[in-house]
C-alpha cells in the first residue's frame, strides 16, 4: 500500500487547507485564515488537529516504509532518516 492509499484509507487527502505553513502564537491574520480553514473543512479545530497528527504519522510510516527500500540491512533506515533530516535543515 502506497503513502497516498494510507492517506485515503484514513481520510486525510480531502483538503489541500492541511498544508503545513508558519504557526502563528497568539490572535493574529494567520490565525483568522485558520479559522477560515477550519470552517471550509466543515471540521473543528480539534479535528483538524487530529487529522493533521494523522497525517504526520502515515507521512512518517510511509517514508520509513520508502527509505527501507533503498537500504540493504533495515537497521539503516533511522541512519537514512538522520541524514535526509540533516540535508533538509540546511
């Protein structure tokens, strides 16, 4: 099973509004757009919230599923994961 069926099966690829931008702390035009989110989705925000966990979790299955792979001896993967974390913080 694919990343994306993973998605689907737990109903997480309904709205392109999940994507992830910069948080905002306090009551602010972000946070007013989130709101605007929320309610497009006909969700809660604590569902949202939810969704999106769900979301972070099955991309992580999925991409350990992905590098695993690619790599000779599973105990490589969190190694890989390392080093494409460090590419990425660059």
């Amino acid at each position: 099973m694919g990343s994306g069926d993973v998605m689907r099966k737990r109903g997480l690829c309904h709205h392109a509004s999940l994507r992830r931008e910069p948080e905002h702390r306090g009551r602010s035009a972000g946070a007013d757009a989130g709101a605007e989110r929320v309610r497009a989705l006909g969700m809660t925000e604590g569902a949202v919230r939810v969704a999106v966990h769900r979301l972070r979790q099955a991309f992580g299955v999925a991409l350990r599923a992905e590098i695993a792979q690619t790599v000779a001896d599973p105990g490589e993967v969190e190694d890989e994961l390392v080093a494409l974390q460090g590419i990425l913080m660059r």
